[in-house]
C-alpha cells in the first residue's frame, strides 16, 4: 500500500531536518536553523485497559506493508516490517510515515544519547573487555554508524487487592539431653537445639503498581531489553512525529492483552514480597495468593535505543544502548586466540620458575 511521507523540511532553506538528542530540537542539516518541539505533558493520557481487551479484534496488530517515496530524492522504497519511519536508503533522509494499528503511540522518551556519545560509550564498554577478539575493537574504531531505534513499549497502572493464606515460622530453641564421648568417658551434656513453630496465617494487602513497562515488540531479545533498564518515565513527553526524524520507529507487535500478562508476572513477583513481609516470622510459606486488579490502565510509548551488530566466526551479537540514559549492554565474544596465549605465557614463565630454580 502507498504511504504519504510526514514532511519536516527547513521552513528557511528546504533542507530536510533532524531531531537533535542534545539539543531536543528539530534542527535544520543545512543552514542550522532549529524548531521547537511542543511540549505539555498534561497531555499524555492513560486509557483503560478493560475497554482495549473487550475489542481485540480490533487492537490486533497489523501487517501492512508500505510504500513510499522519499521527500527529498523522490526515490520510492518499501518499509521494513512494522516500521513507521526509517531514513532513505538511496539519499539517507529522514522518511516518516503514520502508524497504522489501531493503537499508536501516543507518547515517547525522546533521544538524549547523541550518535557520537552512543559510540563513544560503546567503544569504552568494548575496551574494558578482557579477551575481545580485535576484530570487535576495530569494528569500534571503524565509521559504522549505530542505529537509533524508537522501540514500542506497554506501559501499565494497576491498584491490586491479594488474600492470601499460608505459614510463619518462628524459631525457638530447647535444651536436649544427649550422651556424648567426653576424653574416652561416656557422660550426658546438654545441647541447645533449633525448632520451628509453624501456624496457620491468611491476610489481605493491598499494593497500587505504576507504569509497569513492557515491550510490545520482539525486535531485541527480552535479555537485552532488561539490561538496558530502567526507562525514567518522567522523561516522557507527548508524541510527536518530529522526534522520530533521523531514527527508525516500530509499530507494536505484542498484543496489549499479552503485555498485561508479562505485567501481571512482575507484579506478581512484587506481591509476593510483600505478603513474606505481612506474614512475618522467621520462615514464610505461601500456600496460595488470589489477586484483583482493579482500576487498569495502559499507554502505549516509544523507548529510544541505540543498536549495532557484530558478526564473528559465523555467529551474530547485537549491543543496545539505552538512548535515554547510557546504560550498555550485549553477548560478548571472546578470542580464543588471545586467551591460548596468555595460557602459553602462564606455563611458559612456570617452567622457566622452575628451570632456574
Ligand atoms: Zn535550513
Ligand atoms: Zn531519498
């Protein structure tokens, strides 16, 4: 299907324009001139999610491919998958389009982390690295550009109310008497041994969760995605497709039903912790836990991310940068190569130990 292009161009010059992370302003590649982003985060709202799950034949996701012909060389191209905006691949010009499920993003945390500081941080991870193979460094050294990705997020509000029933333990100790070989002479001593006294224990809490975020696309692997947290969510401003300028940005892919699943397992986790604690004692069994969510709510945001990829001896790494933030992380390879040789160095300097002893 044939997309319109959303057209920032320079209203001075008629080059196209960029968001800028450093300044978070639309600036202009050619005569530098800027625009302002408006900005009222009163204006992002939450909705509820009760009214998305009873229509999900709607709120599916959908495949659309798109067509489109860049603003500027005029070169026509077609969208990745679930892609909303991207750069020309014939002229590099910012290419962007409107998002197509029913649910968009209506909210985002623009790039802070400029292409340059995003490389930078990467080449000092990578150099802190014991036993990289020097193919990574170079590729470090090398002009690769990193991608910079807006990646769709579930971010989710819920009050919950849990009854729960199980056992506290409290340890008490007693004085037993037991015959003991004392210099070859048998006698009786006294030891003090731990006990557990369990009882029966049931309660009720409650706990309000906000802005649980979840991905909502299957783009990096959840193991990235975790340790690239945590997303400040009062760096969210309301979405505006001048942020996406210069990067690429994706539609959501996971169902908003299956993101509230995920959600629920966190929350889970944190109620949890919670009835330990309301139980008290020194050991705690939960035997079971009912939950209630009440007063559910969702947005839907874009996260940004920087992302570059390294292909060694037939296997494929993927780094991300949290674009807000810094944060680092990815699979490291290692040179086998480089560690035989500091092995061979460690028993060499070994027998020469021992030679000149
Ligand atoms: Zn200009
Ligand atoms: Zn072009």
């Amino acid at each position: 299907m044939k997309y319109e292009p959303i057209n920032f161009t320079c209203k001075g010059c008629g080059a196209s324009t960029r968001f800028s992370p450093d300044t978070g302003l639309l600036s202009c590649e050619f005569c530098n001139a800027t625009l302002e982003i408006k900005s009222d985060i009163s204006q992002i709202q939450t909705h509820d999610l009760d009214g998305a799950l009873s229509q999900l034949d709607i709120n599916t996701p959908k495949e659309v491919t798109k067509e489109i012909n860049c603003p500027k060389c005029g070169g026509g191209f077609t969208f990745g998958p679930h892609v909303a905006s991207t750069l020309c691949p014939n002229c590099q010009t910012p290419t962007i389009t409107e998002f197509v499920n029913n649910i968009v993003p209506e909210s985002i945390i623009p790039f802070e982390i400029t292409h340059k500081k995003a490389k930078e941080i990467f080449a000092d991870w990578v150099g802190s690295l014991w036993f990289a193979p020097s193919e990574l460094k170079h590729l470090v050294d090398s002009d690769k550009k990193m991608e910079g990705n807006y990646l769709p997020y579930w971010c989710y509000d819920a009050n919950t109310l849990t009854t729960y029933r199980g056992e506290r333990g409290d340890i008490y100790y007693v004085t037993v008497q037991k015959r003991e070989v004392v210099d070859g002479k048998e006698q009786t001593v006294s030891v003090e041994e731990e006990r557990i006294d369990w009882s029966n224990v049931s309660g009720t809490i409650s706990r309000d969760f906000d802005d649980i975020s979840i991905s909502a696309s299957t783009t990096l692997s959840d193991k990235l995605l975790r340790a690239i947290r945590p997303w400040d969510i009062g760096k969210l401003r309301p979405f505006d497709e001048k942020f996406l300028a210069g990067f690429e940005s994706q539609e959501h892919t996971i169902r908003v039903d299956s993101g509230f699943d995920t959600a629920k397992n966190i929350m889970s986790r944190v109620i949890e912790d919670d009835i330990v604690e309301d139980i008290g004692g020194d050991e705690q069994n939960i035997d079971s836990m009912n939950t209630i969510y009440m007063d559910k709510k969702f947005k839907n945001s874009l996260f940004p991310i920087w992302t570059t990829h390294f292909s060694y001896k037939g296997k494929e790494y993927i780094y991300a940068i949290n674009g807000e933030n810094g944060k680092v992380t990815g699979e490291r390879p290692y040179s086998y190569t480089k560690i035989a040789i500091l092995i061979g160095v460690i028993v060499l300097a070994i027998t020469a130990g021992i030679y000149y002893r």
